[in-house]
C-alpha cells in the first residue's frame, strides 16, 4: 500500500511543470520561432478556377512574445510558404489594432507586404493583444483566400 502510494504521489510530481518566462518562445513548439512565423495557403485541390477554395494558416496563433525589463523593438516577419500564392503588394499596411480598448494603440507598426513575406515592428513596450491582417492573392489570380485577422500578443 505504501509503495502504491509513493508511485502515485512521484506521478503527481512528474505532471509539475515549471515554465521559464524570460525564455522567448516558452509557449512555441520546438523550432518555432515567434519573430519569423509560417503562414501557408490551404486549398481543397480543385483545378477549376470556380470551384477552388483557400485558406490562410499560420504556424502559430497567437504569436506571443514575453517582455523583457529594456525592452526593444524588433521585426516580426511573416514567410509564405505556399507556391503559387503572393502578399498583397501594401507598402503601408494599417497598424494591427488592439484587441480590447484596454490595450496600447500603435504598438505593432511600420507593417508592410509583398512577395513572399510581410513584416511589422513590435515596440514590444506594452502588454496586450493585437488583431493584424494577413492578405494573401493566388498569383493566378484564381482562388484568393479570404483575409485573415490572427493575434500578436505581448506579456
């Protein structure tokens, strides 16, 4: 009975994790990195211009990054993945807006697109979550995924 007991109690134990919040991506799934997420382009593998349909995918939602005492703005990079499929060309992309009234306007900026990739900078200054806009086009013209308005949370 003791023996049972102590085995259950070690179990208990094990299950105890202990997160390390100065890590910067203590969330991020092994070899994913926060300042230079994935995004692809999901279709359903039709061939006719009219019958295809797509969707927007990032390998991370939200991407979250933790606050460091000096903090310091750095770039966030978006890499499509996906052949065939292009950044809507926008030289100035509106600044991601805050999820709730609470947060900081004008923490994510200076976010720009085209090609294969869009960027942003994260001041990285305040805590909160912002809702930022992904605008992908097939480059054929033909199967255009809807826009997508995923988060980018600071802590």
């Amino acid at each position: 009975m003791k023996r049972m007991m102590l085995v259950a109690a070690a179990v208990a134990l094990a299950g105890c994790v202990v997160i390390d919040k100065s890590a910067p991506s203590a969330f991020a799934p092994p070899g994913l990195d926060p300042k230079n997420p994935n995004v692809f382009v999901v279709t359903n593998g039709a061939t006719a211009c009219a019958d295809k349909r797509a969707v927007i995918v990032v390998d991370q939602e939200p991407i979250y990054f933790f606050m460091r005492g000096h903090s310091q703005a750095f770039p966030i990079t978006w890499h499509l993945q996906t052949r065939g499929y292009s950044f809507a060309q926008q030289a100035n992309i509106a600044d991601p807006t805050p999820y709730e009234k609470s947060y900081a306007t004008g923490e994510i900026t200076n976010c720009r697109a085209g090609g294969q990739s869009m960027t942003c900078t994260n001041k990285n200054q305040n805590s909160g979550y912002w809702k930022y806009t992904l605008s992908i086009r097939a480059d054929d013209g033909c199967g255009n995924p809807p826009d997508l308005d995923p988060l980018i949370g600071n802590d």
